[in-house]
C-alpha cells in the first residue's frame, strides 16, 4: 500500500469524515486517521459528535420525551395509559445501536470513495519535498506499533474534549462529563448540573424526563445569553414550568464525593453560601480543543494560548497546504459548522474558490421546546447601532401547533428597517431544528423579510408560523 497521499485527514468527526469524502470525491488520494475506540475497545470513526455527542444524545432525547408523553401528555388526546415505566438498559441500548449503524455507514463511505483508513494516533514529524510527513501510532495496517505516511496536504481535525474543572475529578461514574451522563444505568433522584449551556439543558432535560430532580448551576449572571433575550426569557419560562431548577450567578466552591452521592458547595448570585446535595454530578462547562500531542512543533505550527489553530477565512493555517477545521479553529464548535469547512477546504485543495458566511450558521438546542436561530440577536444588532424591526408570531395561533399539542413558543424575526433584509431569526418551538433552515436559505440568499412573507406555505404546518412571523415584520400577520 502507497505511504504518499494526497490529502491526510487527521480526525474522522463530523468534520473529518466529511472532509475526506469530498476530496476523494474530487479525484484526490486520501487517508484518514482515527484512533476512537468504544467502551469495548473496537474502533470506530465518527469522532465524539456520532459516538459520544449530537447523535447518541438525540436518541436519548427522544427516548425521554416519548416517556414524557406517554407519562403525562398523552390523555390530552384521550388515550389513557396507566403504569408507564421506562427500561433505562433497552433505552441506552437503542442509542448504542443508532450510533453501531451511524459509524458502520462511515465505513461503508470509506470503502465506497476508496479513503484509506489509518487507524491510530496522527502526529507531524516533520516537512520533505515531497510533503507532511505524519506518524500514526496505534494499531498499523501489518500490526506495525507505527507507520509513517506522506501528505501533500494535510487537514486537521481533531475536534475536542469536554472541558473539566480544577479540582472536581471526573470518574463518569459519580462525576461525568458529557459521555457519563449518556451512559447511567439509571436515573438519579437528585441531579445537579454545573453548566446551563447546550449539553447542560439537553442533558439535563433527559434526566429530568426519566425522573431526576435537576438542579443546572450557570455561572454567568444571564440564563442562555448567547441567545436573543426574547428567546432566552421564553425558554426559561418553558424550562421553569417542566421542573428544571436553573440557577444563574453562581460560583461553584468545593465539591465532595461520598458512598451516597456528591455535594456541591457554591455561592448563589446574591453572595449567600450555599450547599446542593445530588447523587450524581454532570459537568458541562464547554469544551477545549485537541491540539496536544500533535507534533505541531515539527512543521513550525503551534497553537494559541487558548490552544486553537489559528487559520483564515479558507481554514489555511501558516503552514502552507496545512488545514485545520472545526473544534480545533475559531468559530462556533457546531457538526455542521466543522462539516462546512471540511467541505470548503477540500474544494480549495482542488483549486476552486468556495466561500462560508459564518453569519449563517444555524444554532439549536434539542431541548422540548427545541431553540434555534440565526444571524444576529435583537441586542447584538442594537450595540452596533443598526436600525432594526421585528415581527414575532406565537404558536398558539397555529392549527397544526395545536393538533399536535406542541403550541408553546414563537417565531422572532429581525430585518434592516430600511432595506428589510433579515439579519436574524429566532425559534423556540417544536421541530425548531427544521425550521431554521428555511431562515437559512432566505439569509444565505440576502432575503428580505417580505420575500418569505410572499412564499406559500403548506396548510396546516409549523412553518406557516415562519410566514407570519415575516408578516409581522410590516405589522401585517394575518391571523393574529
């Protein structure tokens, strides 16, 4: 087997994978490196976002809210059911099977496009005429401890890890970080999460659903700040009324583990010393890169101070034809954002000239309701000065929203008050996730709010909210 590649990819997440397909697709030689092992030490690709992250915590997600409904939502429809339990073991079973069918699919797309799978760990060596050079330790081809291969460019896209806090030790047991707390055996009584971002609420929200009294710890004084403060005050209501106990401007102290659970000491937002008895402890306190032990040194990169790789607008790094996409670069570290890019700089590898707005890239939580949005917020948009009009449609109003009985939320939508381009759009609703897209072609496209309120949408559905919410821009909502 050839050594020399075109294109070496070193991670194969969301990012990665995708990456190499779209160079082999390409014409290109291509390798992918991988050294993600399971529980039961088999190794898979997909990285943590279809092993660990966005797929298995959907399944988790969905598992939980059916619970929920058939628990407390269903005699609304008049179907009573009675003695609803949950079998924690099947559940977590159909999520390792989801995920067992995902990364077998990334396989099969190796073997269809001809991408050569390097199973091990990828570190840079050092620079030759004829291109990167890059050991892979771990688990060779022949049996082989290492083997080193040859790239004439390299992407990297190593992705990230959950960060953990100083002096709080997780043992995904007691104390677990985002791949713990997909795999308890059973559903504590008493939860505390430390973190109320997107995998503090999804996972929580999980837990929750299957019988856990969540108590989420945020140190930031706002609840969801990253959010449109019409969104964020929605979703706290939501979240207050499913019995999530959120509470912000805390400052976690020491934390201590015993045979009966772990107890957090914190000071809430007012200075008080406080103490939160749990029986397990999820930490969510987002994520750092995976630039360590990369070997950057060896072809004159390094990392910054907050250990991403610094690239520009087409994710070249100061090495030339080294790539780096994903978690490890600036940017949200979103699977869709990661696979833009892996796409973008396998189209610039072969010369052509793409391009990414990263002020359209769509953000969700799969909360219940889900939240999603794009663009700007309404504050953003008022701290640079821009003269704005809204227009929101509420749920409530929508046929197919109350069929379903999912009439919580709205849809915001912010547009240049001159020009009526949109320049955000915000959901809190069911299907939120599928919904945005529609705002993502309309602001890829620069459409105005009225080319969406002249669109035909399909009756009764969610989406028709969309419309009116675009209406309501001109204050010209017709059913409300």
């Amino acid at each position: 087997m050839s050594k020399d590649f075109d294109v070496v990819v070193i991670g194969a997440g969301p990012g990665g994978y995708v990456a190499a397909i779209r160079a082999a697709q390409l014409g290109k030689t291509v390798a992918c490196i991988e050294k993600w092992k399971n529980p039961a030490g088999t190794l898979k690709l997909g990285g943590t976002c279809l092993n660990v992250g966005c797929i298995p915590s959907k399944a988790l997600l969905a598992s939980s809210e059916e619970f929920e409904n058939a628990s407390h939502h269903l005699a609304d429809h008049g179907i009573s059911v009675e003695n609803v339990s949950v079998d924690i073991s099947k559940m977590m079973g159909r999520k390792d099977g989801i995920v067992e069918k995902m990364t077998k699919g990334i396989e099969f797309l190796f073997r269809k496009n001809k991408i050569t799978w390097l199973k091990g760990h990828g570190k840079f060596t050092g620079k030759t005429d004829a291109g990167v050079q890059i050991e892979v330790s771990g688990e060779g081809e022949d049996g082989a401890s290492s083997e080193v291969v040859t790239a004439k460019n390299v992407i990297i896209a190593t992705g990230s890890k959950a960060r953990h806090l100083p002096g709080i030790p997780v043992d995904n047991k007691l104390i677990a970080d985002n791949e713990g707390a997909l795999s308890f055996d059973t559903a504590p009584k008493k939860l505390a999460v430390i973190g109320a971002g997107v995998i503090g609420l999804e996972l929580g929200s999980v837990w929750r659903r299957l019988g856990a009294d969540v108590t989420v710890l945020e140190a930031l004084p706002e609840f969801l700040g990253v959010a449109d403060q019409a969104l964020s005050k929605e979703a706290a209501k939501q979240f207050k009324k499913q019995g999530l106990d959120i509470r912000v401007g805390v400052k976690v102290g020491e934390v201590k583990t015993s045979e009966n659970g772990v107890t957090i000491a914190y000071t809430d937002k007012d200075g008080n010393a406080q103490t939160l008895e749990a029986d397990r402890l999820v930490v969510s306190v987002g994520r750092v890169p995976n630039t360590d032990n990369l070997g950057l040194e060896a072809i004159g990169l390094k990392a910054n101070e907050r250990g991403f790789i610094d690239v520009d607008d087409h994710c070249a790094t100061a090495v030339p034809n080294v790539y780096a996409i994903g978690d490890v670069v600036r940017g949200p570290m979103l699977a869709h954002k990661a696979e833009d890019e892996g796409v973008l700089v396998a189209e610039v590898i072969d010369g052509q000239k793409p391009h990414i707005d990263y002020n359209c890239i769509p953000w969700v939580i799969y909360t219940e309701p889900e939240i999603a949005w794009v663009g700007k917020t309404e504050q953003q948009l008022k701290a640079e000065g821009r003269e704005i009009k809204t227009g929101q449609f509420p749920f409530m109003a929508n046929g197919r929203a109350l069929g379903i009985n999912k009439a919580d939320g709205f849809v915001k939508m912010i547009a240049d008050a001159k020009t009526d381009e949109l320049l955000g759009v915000h959901i809190i609703s069911a299907n939120a996730s599928d919904l945005i897209a529609e705002a993502v072609v309309a602001m890829e496209f620069k459409a105005a709010s009225e080319d969406i309120g002249r669109i035909c949408h399909p009756h009764p559905s969610l989406s028709e909210v969309m419309r009116e919410a675009a209406l309501a821009v001109d204050k010209r909502a017709l059913n409300m």
